[in-house]
C-alpha cells in the first residue's frame, strides 16, 4: 500500500487550491493536503505537518512563492519544493530554479501538476537514498576510524603505487607527526637502516605477489629511541574484488624482544655454569679417588706385612681405614659418574655378554658376604642360567651395584634377593633387588628418581648417602633402554626391577 504523502499547498484562493487537490489526487493516491497562505502558518506547517512536497502560489497578498522557497530551503532543504503561478514569465521561472526550486508549473497547464510532484518525489527519494549512502558511509568510517585509533596497534594503509597513504593516531603519535599529509611515505625513514632493506625486499616481493606478510624491524620513536616492531599485513582489495595495496599494522614488541633475550642469556649462563659445575666436580671426584687408592693401598699392604704382629685391636683400626676408605670412594664414583653423565661426557661401550655371569653374580660376590655379615638372609632365585643382552657392561654393573647397596642399607633385618626372571617368552629378562627394610612412602614414590631427593634429608638422617644413586640407575637404564620400577610398602621392604631385552639365552 502506497504510504500515506503530506503536501503543503500555499494559495489564498480556495478555488485554486482546490484544482490543485483535484489534478494531485488523479495522480497519487492517500495525499493529505493542508492549505496555508501566510508566512506564519505556513513555518507552523513545516514544524507540525512535516510536508513530503510543498507547492506554492508564486504571488499571495501577504506572502510570495520565493520567500516561501528560501524558508524551505532553510528549514528543510529535502523537501521538494513546486512553484505554481498563472502569471509566470520565463525570467522569473529561471530565477525560481535559480533559488532552488524543484519545478515549476503554469496554473494553465494544471494537468502538469501531477507528474511534476510525482517526479520530484521519485527525485527526493534518490537524494534521499544518496544522502542516506553517505550517512552510512560517513558512520562507518568514523567507526573504523575510532577502532583504528584506540588500542595499541599502529596501523597503515598503501596504495596501488605502493606509497602509504594513511595512518592511524597511534603511529602518528608514536613518530611525533601531527597528521597523515605531513607524514606520508616518509615513515621509512624512521626504520632503523640496518632493518631497511630487508624490510622493503619484503614489502615489494609480497606487493607483487599479493602475499600476507609479517616481519620485525626497528621503528625510531619520537624521541629518538628504536622501538622493535611486529608488522603484519595483508592486501586490500574494494568490493569488486580488485587488489587496491595493502593494510599493516605494527605491535611495539621490545619489552617481549628484551625478556627472550635476557632469557636466553639466563639460560645459556645456567646452562654454562651447570657445565662448569659438574666439569668442576668430575676433577675433584679424580683428585679424591687417586690418592684415597693410595692411603687404602698402602693401608692394606702395611696389614699384610704386619699380619702376624697385629693385636685384634689395631686389626679393627686397619678395617676401619679399608671400609671408611672404599665408602669414600663409592660417593666420589657416584659424583663422577653422574657429573659425567650431565656433561655428557660417559662414553658407553656397547657389546653382547651374558648378565648373569658377567653383571649378576659378581654383584652378588662383592655383596654376599657384607649381606650376611649384617645378620641378613641373602637369597638368589633364577630360572635362567643365561641371558645375552647388548649394553654398556660398566653402567649395567653400577645399576646393580647401587640397587644392592641401598637395600643392604635400609635393611636392618630380614632378607634380601636377587631374582632373575624370564618374561614375555624369553623376549626379556627381570632382575629384580628385593629387600625387608624400611620400605618407601607413597608420597616420595614419585620423586624417587630425581637427584639429592631423599626420603629423609638433613643431617638428622639415619642413613648414609647423597641422594645421587637412583637417578644415576635411571640414567643408566635410558643408556641402556632398560626400564625400572619400584614397589614398595613403607615397614615392608622395597622391590626394584630392572628390565632388559634378551637377545639370546
Ligand atoms: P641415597 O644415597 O640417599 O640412598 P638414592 O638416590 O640411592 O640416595 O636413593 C634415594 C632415596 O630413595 C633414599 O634416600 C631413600 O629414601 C630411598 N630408597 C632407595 N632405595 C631404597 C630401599 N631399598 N629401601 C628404602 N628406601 C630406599
């Protein structure tokens, strides 16, 4: 349905107004109509009656046509404005259009009147659409504008000439420049030159390649520092698709590229003087070893010379030295064993041997006798007799050999064994340390393997130990591709086992 049009007649003679009425509504349909014909009610009628079309007499007795058109224009320069005379000559039709007036028809050709406000409604409607386009237009790139200036993004746009041709308030303010003219392509100028070429190598490259690009360069600031910068950009294109340059926008990064930086000298100091650490450790442990060789050499040849002559007190002296002197030199191995395994300097030497003869019962050997000389039950259980395994014969054994010494050491009464096992049809084999003593909590479980990690710790331990052992036996195992488990019941006893693939037994 056709909306409802107000149209403003200016006239004082009733007659005319009513012909007017009569040829407007053989036209358009659901017109209201409101007559005026002086200047006061016909201001009133623009407020209150909001005319879609005005049409006015171009002579009245206390009003006329242009001053009424120069009202219009004023108060509401939308609105179509039809000047309507009988006694129109050429000069004054001219004039009117000069004005500003939309149209003009001669009271003779009356039948004009109708197509004359018809087209100028669809004209209005056209201006109005236009006006309209510009309004959104207008919004919205005040909206992208707003965006574009709050937040912490430097942006800029190119042309297809590839200069840049905007930039937002954050990059103006960041360079020190007051507006987009003033500035333009100068703001290479302000990339640091050891940045610059490879900068622009980027730029023009992706330019012609039409490619999204992101690189860092320093950015001078206004007050004359560098700032690192993150640029993204990709191109532009207008709604036909066509490609129109490119749009950037730049995150000042320093504070990011500073903290990675000194990061990584952190880093790289650490990692230094973990070095110097453990190369520094591995130096005292030989310095230690070798002349604690000698005092437990010559203490050992000085109780053999004196063998006959040595009252069973000053025998107990000699043992002292033997067993306080090989204690020493177990810690001094774990500490170069393990400072060697952290600087990565243990060279494994990897061949085929048997385990069991080679690794197993020599371990039990050096640890029988101590075992039972603590008032201990040792046990042995195999099922096997042999057991060809490809590894490094050395780490193997100390695997063992700290496995065994921890369970002699937190075992005060009861047993402990050694079991050898096949598993997955001869694919594997388990050893297993099995002991009664002190057990391990739940709690400590996880932490078993990490290095200084005792159960106990600070000097009112019961035990002896430097919290080194089982980390250096989960090192060996990874050497080896061994793997390790542990279970354990606190006032029970501790089973570790230790799983190898066989190649042949
Ligand atoms: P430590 O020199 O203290 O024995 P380890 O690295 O060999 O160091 O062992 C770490 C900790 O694990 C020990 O301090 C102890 O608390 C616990 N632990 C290791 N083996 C046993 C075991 N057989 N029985 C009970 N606790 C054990």
């Amino acid at each position: 349905m056709q909306k409802n049009i107000n149209i403003l007649i200016i006239e004082d003679l009733p007659s005319d107004a009513e012909l007017s009425k009569r040829e407007i509504n053989k036209i358009l349909k659901n017109c209201s109509f409101r007559i005026v014909e002086t200047e006061e009610d016909f201001i009133n009628a623009l407020d209150d009656f909001q005319p879609e079309i005005i049409v006015s007499d171009y002579s009245l007795p206390n009003f006329d046509g242009l001053t009424a058109l120069n009202l219009t224009l004023d108060k509401s320069p939308l609105t179509p404005f039809i000047i309507l005379t009988g006694s129109m000559n050429e000069e004054t039709a001219v004039n009117c259009m000069k004005a500003g007036a939309t149209d003009y028809v001669i009271k003779e050709h009356i039948k004009r009147l109708g197509t004359a406000i018809l087209s100028a409604l669809e004209k209005k409607e056209i201006i109005q659409k236009k006006l309209n386009a510009e309004i959104k237009l207008k919004e919205s790139e005040v909206h992208f504008r707003t965006l574009a200036d709050t937040g912490l993004a430097l942006i800029w746009t190119s042309g297809l000439d590839k200069k840049f041709n905007y930039f937002n308030r954050i990059l103006l303010e960041f360079v020190g420049k007051n507006s987009n003219k003033e500035f333009g392509n100068e703001w290479i100028k302000g990339i640091h030159p050891e940045d610059l070429i490879s900068c622009l190598q980027i730029y023009n490259k992706s330019f012609d390649t039409r490619q999204k690009f992101s690189m860092d360069f320093r950015l001078k600031h206004f007050s004359g520092e560098y700032r690192w910068m993150q640029n993204d950009a990709s191109p532009r294109y207008d709604s036909y698709g066509k490609f129109i340059g490119y749009i950037g926008h730049c995150l000042d990064i320093t504070d990011r590229k500073n903290m990675i930086e000194e990061l990584v000298l952190a880093k790289e100091k650490a990692e230094q003087s973990e070095k110097l650490k453990s190369e520094f450790l591995a130096q005292m442990s030989h310095e230690i070893r070798s002349p604690m060789n000698v005092i437990i050499s010559y203490a050992n040849l000085l109780k053999s010379i004196l063998e006959e002559t040595l009252s069973p007190e000053l025998k107990e002296y000699f043992d002292g030295i033997d067993s306080a002197g090989l204690r020493l030199i177990r810690t001094v191995d774990l500490i170069l064993n393990t400072a060697e395994m952290n600087v990565g300097s243990y060279e494994a030497t990897v061949t085929k041997f048997d385990i069991i003869k080679n690794v197993i019962l020599k371990v039990i050997g050096d640890y029988e006798s101590l075992i039972k000389q603590k008032g201990l039950t040792f046990n042995y259980v195999s099922n096997i007799s042999e057991a060809i395994i490809s590894g490094d014969n050395y780490s193997i054994y100390q695997i063992f050999t700290n496995l065994i010494d921890n369970s002699l050491k937190y075992t005060n009464q009861g047993s402990i064994s050694v079991i050898v096992d096949n598993k997955d049809g001869n694919k594997n084999i388990a050893i297993s340390i099995e002991d009664t003593g002190i057990g391990i909590s739940e709690e400590f479980m996880e932490n078993i393997f990490e290095p200084f990690m005792q159960e106990e710790m600070g000097y009112s331990r019961r035990y002896e130990g430097n919290g080194l052992g089982l980390a250096l036996v989960k090192n060996y195992c990874n050497l080896n591709r061994a793997s390790i488990s542990v279970e354990s019941k606190k006032g029970v006893g501790s089973k570790f086992t230790v799983t190898f693939p066989i190649l042949k037994n």
